[in-house]
C-alpha cells in the first residue's frame, strides 16, 4: 500500500471543488452560512455527511475502508478502525466488546477514567494492579513485573489484562513480557496507548503496544500526530479477540454523524506519520535535546533525564515554590505547558523542531522569570498499601445504594460513590468503590493546595460516599 495516499482526505477535497449544492445536512451549507473571513468556512467545504461517495464509518466500503487498511498497514494492525469520540470511546468499546458482566479484569490502577467508566458499564470486577512509586521521579509509574505475574497466578480465570503504556509523562515498561505471561494463560492485552501514536516514527522511541504483542490498542492521534481534538485509533491484533464484537460497540457509542473533518484528519494524521524519515526524526532528536539544555538553564527546576518518550519533557520545580504559580508565569509569557502536578510541569514537544522565534521566546520568558513566592513543598501521600486489590465493594452492590454527601472529616473509611478525578491527566486519585483512606484524603489536600482542577464541583468540602457502605459496616 502507498503510504503517500489519502483517499478519504483526497475524495473530500475532489467533492468540494465540484461547488456542490447542498440539499442536506450539516445545515452550514458547505460554508455559505459563514462570513466570508472566516476560518469556519474554509474548514466547512470538508465538514460533509455519507453522501454517494464519501462512504459511511459504521459500514465502510469505499474510501473510509481503504483509509483504515492504510492505517492498518502503517501501524502493523490486523485491522484499524477510526474513532470520532477519541480515545475515550476506543476504551469503551474495547472493554464492552471483551468483558462480560461478573468478568474478573486485571487493571493497571493510574488507569485513565475511561477505562474505569467502561468496567463499571460492563459489570466487570476489576483487580487492580498498584503503580510502584518512583523515589527519582517523584510519581507513580507502573506496575512491576513481579505483581503483574502473580495477579495472573491468582486470578487465571481473568478475561483481559488492562494497561497503560506509555504513561502521561512517556514512561514505559517491559510491556511485551507482560504480554507474554498473560498469552500463557489466554488472557488477552489491551492498551490505553493514548499517548504513543508515534512511536513508530523513530527507533530512539519506545517499541509500540502492536510490536509488544498486545491485542487491542487504543491511541489518540490528536495527541502527539497532527489530527484534530478527539480524532483516534483502534488497532485489533489478536486471536483471543473479535473485531466483530468492539464493532457492535462502535456503532452504539460513536455518532451516527460522524465529523468528517476528524475521518480526514486521521487519514492525513497517519500520511504524516508514515513519511517521517530516519533523517527528520533525527534532527528533531538533536532539536528536542538542545532545547531541553535551554531549558536546564533556569535554577527554578530540573530537567528530568531523559528517558522513554523524549518527546515529553518534564520540569520537576525545585522544593520551595508552587508549579502552579510558575506554569502561570510560563503562561502570562505565552507558553503553555500541558499538565502540572504538585511537583511537575510536563511540557510535550511536537514533532517538529521549534523555530528560531519560539526558542527565542521561551530563552526570553526563562530569563525574565521573576523569582516565585517561596511555597512549603508537601510530601505526597503513598496511597497504595497492597500491590493487587480489587474494590471493597462490586459494582452491583452499589446500584442498590443512595450516594450522600460527607465532609472530608467524615470520609475516610467510607466507600467511595464517586471517582475524585484531577484533570489533567484524567487519572482518578480515588475510584468508586474503593475504601477512602487517609492517605487519599491527604493526596487530595495536597493537590488542592497546589491549585491542581478537579472534576468534581464540590471538592473543597467533600465528596459523595455509600451510606451504610463503610469499613467494617
């Protein structure tokens, strides 16, 4: 197959250089509705519907199929499918199409809240595997070997294995042996690999979830390749799983209006990608390097050494000043990191060296930095005591009980009735229907303190727990 074609994106373009009238939906008309300026309107001529030759998502057979197959092949898939609800619906639909109600799933626990909503659909009961915590690093990272073995050994009538590879920060792990031990028992892989669609653009990277082995993937291209917000894949390379059953739950999650602007973003996002040379990427090697010594000039943090994704580049502020207060400093500058955290700015680099102007930019703002209002740095809470655990209480259990609102005070030793979720990452601290401890509690505090968003409205006072659920109850 020719990597260089984009047939979905190619058709679109053919289709509206014909100035077709519109007597259909979408209702801007291809554009006319918008002022003549306006960026809408260049961006409307490709925002069309499954009109007689643009093929359908949810039956596929003429340019969107072959978009897929070409996606397929680049990525060394069995078969690729694009997702319009990011990386959040491939979840769904993987763990739906794989897990069946009472299902005993092993799960990687600083998972994405994705993956929690989709066991919690499915009736699943999830054994979570815990994170070590990374003494250097100062976070989470990933589950040993050694607890991913024996949860296998404890659990070998468990229906999938669940990780997620790279983390938020580019961190990887030896995800093929823990594919390997799982084959061994049947239990087939699948990966949130939200953050690594372009791991195959370079061997300085990280091998990929296909090349570990794993049988279902889940990778927002939006992320790191150059396709628009929400725009995915799902990868299905398997003999223990059906493409036919995450199928079913494609067509039930994903609109049945499809954006056509994010089908033609995938199919060039994965042109993109497949055209990077050795050369390209290693100049953008050499590129992210210097600019990471740009960077180790400043005395407010360090440059955490590079390893995994060299691509994600984080800042751990030095002890005595708020990452907050110096991401907004970095902002007021105009530069916008992607996450920060009660120790780290995580700043992604594209896949394109930066220009002379935003190196210059970001040298400037570095210098111009005024010194941060001293901050008494916190230890963060350990929150994990047992390296494999499930919930206190199932799933069904808990659709019989009535959530009540409990002050922090009040809470530890309740069960959860809802996930206390910072965003970003997206990666709950508490999980419904886990036991809140006192180290949650602490946790949470701690990233209050350091003005880190919740998706919870009512975070400062307390949070919703299981009347008549409580440790020892």
């Amino acid at each position: 197959m020719n990597q260089l074609d984009t047939p979905l994106y190619t058709r679109l373009v053919q289709f509206a250089k014909k100035k077709p009238i519109s007597f259909h939906v979408p209702g801007h008309k291809n554009g006319a509705l918008f002022e003549e300026e306006s960026f809408l309107r260049h961006a409307a001529l490709l925002d069309q519907t499954e009109l007689t030759g643009l093929d359908d998502l949810h039956a596929p057979e003429d340019v969107i199929a072959e978009a897929q197959l070409l996606a397929a092949s680049y990525f060394g898939a069995q078969q690729t499918r694009f997702l319009v609800g990011g990386s959040t619906v491939g979840n769904l639909a993987m763990i739906l199409g794989v897990i069946n109600r009472n299902d005993v799933v092993l799960v990687q626990r600083n998972c994405h809240k994705s993956v929690l909503n989709g066991l919690e659909f499915a009736g699943a009961k999830p054994v979570f595997l815990a994170p070590v915590y990374d003494d250097d690093k100062e976070r989470y990272t990933h589950p040993t070997q050694e607890t991913i073995k024996e949860a296998i050994s404890i659990y070998p009538e468990a229906k999938a294995l669940i990780m997620t590879y790279p983390d938020y920060f580019g961190t990887v792990f030896d995800l093929k042996e823990a594919v390997q031990e799982a084959h061994k028992h049947n239990i087939p892989v699948l990966v949130d690999e939200a953050h690594g669609v372009h791991l195959r653009t370079a061997d300085t990277l990280p091998m990929t979830a296909l090349e570990a082995g794993a049988d279902v993937i889940v990778q927002s291209a939006h992320k790191m390749a150059p396709a628009f917000t929400m725009a995915s894949y799902l990868h299905l390379n398997s003999e223990y799983v059906s493409i036919s059953s995450i199928d079913r739950y494609l067509r039930m999650l994903q609109s049945s209006s499809p954006s056509y602007l994010l089908l033609a973003s995938l199919d060039t996002a994965r042109k993109y990608l497949a055209t990077r040379t050795p050369a390209d990427m290693d100049h953008l090697y050499k590129a992210v390097g210097a600019f990471r010594e740009l960077l180790a000039a400043s005395n407010l943090w360090e440059v955490e050494r590079q390893g995994g994704d060299w691509l994600k580049i984080v800042l751990r502020v030095q002890s005595g000043y708020q990452p907050k207060q110096i991401a907004s400093m970095l902002e007021s500058a105009g530069i916008f990191p992607e996450l920060v955290t009660n120790r780290h700015i995580l700043l992604v680099h594209g896949l394109e060296a930066l220009s002379k102007y935003d190196l210059d930019r970001v040298r400037v703002a570095i210098n111009n930095m005024e010194t941060p209002v001293q901050f008494e740095t916190q230890e963060a809470a350990h929150l994990f005591s047992e390296p494999i655990q499930g919930l206190a209480v199932s799933y069904a259990e808990m659709e019989d009980q009535q959530p009540y609102f409990t002050e922090w005070s009040d809470a530890v030793g309740c069960i959860a009735a809802e996930a206390i979720i910072p965003y970003p990452p997206g990666i709950p601290v508490l999980a419904k229907g886990e036991i809140v401890t006192k180290q949650h509690v602490e946790m949470i505090q701690l990233w209050k303190n350091n003005n880190i968003s919740f998706q919870n409205e009512h975070i400062e006072e307390g949070m919703f727990t299981y009347r008549g659920l409580k440790e020892g109850e």
